[in-house]
C-alpha cells in the first residue's frame, strides 16, 4: 500500500465529505456475537451526537469526488476545479479496519460523488459494505449513502450489509432542486426511499415468522436538506421533513445550513453567514413534532411561514396561544404539560410522578428540578405567591429574553434576511 498516497486520498475525501451531516446514528442492534470486529449495538456513530447525547465517532469519506453531476449547491460538483480522487474498493476496507483497531472510529459512514453512473457508483459502495461484513467480520456501524437513481437490486443488497441507508433530498423544493440542479429528477431521489422503505417493512414482517431472515438496514433511513442556498420558507422545509417522516417512514431528516462553496448568482454569495441559528430552530420544530405532539400546522403555516428567531418554537407557539395558558400543572394532561415553555420531556415525568402524592406548590416543583424561569409564565399550581398575572405576549417575552443568554443572538437578524421572504411561494 502506498501510504503517502492513500493519506492524500483521505485528506481530500474526508474533507469533501464534511458538508454531509446526515450521519449520527441511533437505533442499531447489530451484535457482535463473539467473533468478529467491533459491536454497533446501541452505539452511534460519526463525530456527532447520539439520540441521548454521547459523541461518537466514524470515518467519514467519500469513496471519490468525482462526479457527472454539476450540483450548484455542492462543492464537488463536475464544475469546480478541485483536487479530485478516488478510492479503490479495498482501500476503504483496509482503512475502516485499521482505523477501528487502533479505535480512531466506531464504524463508516461512506458517500461518493456519482462517477459513470448511478448503479456503478453504487456498486462499489455495497461492495466495500459487503466486504466488511463477510470477509472482515465487521459488526460496527455501516452507514451508506444511497445514490439517487440506482437499482432496487442494489439498493436491496446495500440494506442487507449497512446498518442505515440514506438518501439526500438536498433542496426542500422541486422549484429549488430544478434551479440549482436541473439535471436531477426528484423521483430518483424517491425510488430507492420508497424501496428502502418497502424492505425494512418486509424484512421485519418476515422476521416475526422466519427467525433467521437477515435483517435490512436496522437503524432505518435518514435523509438530508441544505438549508438556505435557495429562498424556501422555514413551513416549506418542514413540511417536506413531515412529508418525508410519514410516507418514507424516516428515522431522521437532518438540516444543513448552506455553505457557500460557489460563485453563482443562483446563490447567496461566498463569504455569506451559514445560517446557524435557522438550523438549530429548524432541529428544535422538529424535536417537537417527533417528541412533543405537535403538528406541524401548529408550528408554521401561511400566517407564520417561518419560524421566530429570537424564541424557539415552542414558546413562540405558546405567546401565539396564550389563551390556552396558564396550565394546572396539577390536573393538566402529559400532553399539555409538555407544551409549557421551558418544561422537557423529564420534567413532565417529574411532575407526573410527584403529583400523585400531593399538590405541587412552587417549592415541591423545585425540589424536584423543573427549571421555572420559562415555565412559571405559562402555569398555577398549588400557591399564592406568585400568579400569573395578566401579562401580554410582549410583556412575557420580553421578560424571558432580558433573562436569558442565546450564543446565537447577534445573529438574529442577519439570516432571514439573505432572500426576500416575500417572494417566497408557499407550497403545501
Ligand atoms: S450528484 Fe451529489 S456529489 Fe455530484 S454534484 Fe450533485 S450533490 Fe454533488
């Protein structure tokens, strides 16, 4: 092995595979049962965080950057002139195993840019994925980027050796994608979703009377959006993530602010702020449709087309509906209490539990650890000393933000603002 060579290789594919941040991983119960390298049973992989919150690691590359393609959007876009190389099946292999021996990573998350064609490119995926499980005995985490238009045999094989396969819708609209990317069609995104959706279907189905079915891509599939490279509407995001949860049973959409990597008018310009704090509130609407119980209509829609910069989602639903504020958090339903600004998941529990012994007061609900300088705008319990007097929305947001610290409020104002909203079409 030349090892100057393959360092080079990792230097420009590793960094070429930085701008997918499609990759944290959850859900995985591949075992190692007692031979074989490494164990991705609830482990997540990638240099990100996990569903609860541990940071783990994975070699993240693309197996070339070369593509036929000329994504405007996409730094490795035929177009641009950059250092452009290309991994041999076996490399990747040698590295994920050496890498995982010396335990620099915990598992592969490997893309490509697409060369020849869409079935070729991904060919060489599964079978990078196929050595590591059948000749290497690799049992950590596998995540394989499913290429746009590839077969439904491929995609089938891919599911039987990754752990999570993914599909990158990239722009939220077909308006968009047609700009930036015309030469892709937004069914060869579809398709291989739709069949990856079909077989974990199957395969699961099958398993409950036939033991020994292999299993399809256990932790799921995931999908990507860039966020901000075209004039979308946060409701417009949203609702493509909800589509995509429900009819493609996603495990989790990901949002990636633009990076500007282009000088093209069809693009906010290089040196332009990757909109950070849309990202995060854009994560925040989501947690909150999967965990919380709200709908996405109740979050955006055409009165509110884009989500409140200087409050996250929650409390600004909260200051839109205060009708239905302040709760009992003595007699309120999960459900209720979980809308209260400030409240998580954890305190709702608390509360739940402590309240089967007595009325919570003020004191009881610290006691217990629910954080209150949120909360106690929007709730009455069992006590005279403060109440909830008849504030405005104003007032109380007002009140909660000279108390709060956000690191992202110097950028409230700059990130909206990159296109006209009002142009913005709004497509349900
Ligand atoms: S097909 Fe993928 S890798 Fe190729 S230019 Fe488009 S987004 Fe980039």
């Amino acid at each position: 092995m030349n090892f100057d060579r393959i360092k080079e290789k990792l230097n420009i594919l590793a960094d070429a595979a930085k701008y997918d941040v499609s990759c944290s991983s959850s859900g995985s119960k591949r075992q190692n049962k007692g031979k074989g390298l490494g164990d991705s049973s609830g482990m997540g992989i990638c240099h990100s965080y996990t569903e609860d919150g541990r940071c783990v690691s994975l070699l993240k590359i693309l197996l070339t950057n070369h593509c036929i393609f000329d994504c405007a959007y996409c730094i490795t876009r035929k177009s641009n002139d950059i250092q452009r190389a290309a991994f041999k099946v076996q490399e990747v292999v040698d590295l994920t195993i050496n890498f995982y021996r010396r335990n620099y990573i915990e598992g592969l998350f490997l893309s490509s840019g697409i060369f020849k064609s869409p079935d070729t490119t991904m060919e060489r995926l599964v079978q990078v994925a196929k050595k590591l499980r059948l000749e290497e005995n690799f049992n950590g985490y596998i995540h394989l980027k499913s290429i746009p238009g590839a077969s439904d045999e491929l995609m089938h094989e891919a599911g039987l050796y990754a752990d999570r396969l993914s599909v990158n819708i990239e722009i939220p609209t077909r308006e968009g994608l047609k700009l930036l990317a015309p030469d892709k069609d937004r069914k060869d995104f579809l398709q291989p979703m739709k069949k990856v959706k079909d077989e974990i279907i199957r395969h699961k189905s099958e398993k409950k009377i036939i033991k020994s079915t292999p299993k399809f891509a256990p932790a799921g599939q995931s999908t990507q959006m860039i966020v901000g490279a075209t004039n979308e509407t946060d409701a417009q995001v949203m609702y493509t993530a909800a589509y995509f949860y429900k009819k493609y049973q996603m495990k989790r959409v990901y949002y990636s602010g633009y990076i500007p990597v282009s000088y093209d008018p069809r693009l906010p310009s290089i040196g332009t702020d990757v909109p950070l704090l849309r990202e995060n509130r854009l994560y925040q609407a989501d947690w909150l449709m999967r965990f919380y119980g709200f709908s996405i209509e109740e979050l955006l829609n055409k009165e509110h087309p884009n989500l409140d910069s200087d409050v996250d989602p929650k409390l600004g639903w909260a200051l839109r509906n205060l009708h239905l504020f302040p709760v009992d958090v003595n007699k309120a339903d999960k459900q209720m209490l979980a809308r209260i600004p400030g409240l998580g998941m954890k305190s709702v529990y608390k509360i739940l539990g402590a309240r089967k012994y007595r009325n919570l007061n003020w004191e009881h609900l610290k006691k217990i650890g629910v954080a209150l300088n949120r909360a106690k705008y929007f709730m009455v319990c069992n006590s005279k000393d403060w109440e909830k007097k008849d504030l405005s929305a104003m007032n109380i947001k007002s009140l909660i933000l000279q108390n709060s610290s956000s690191k992202f409020r110097n950028t409230y104002n700059n990130q909206l603002n990159l296109f006209d909203k009002q142009d913005a079409l709004i497509q349900y």
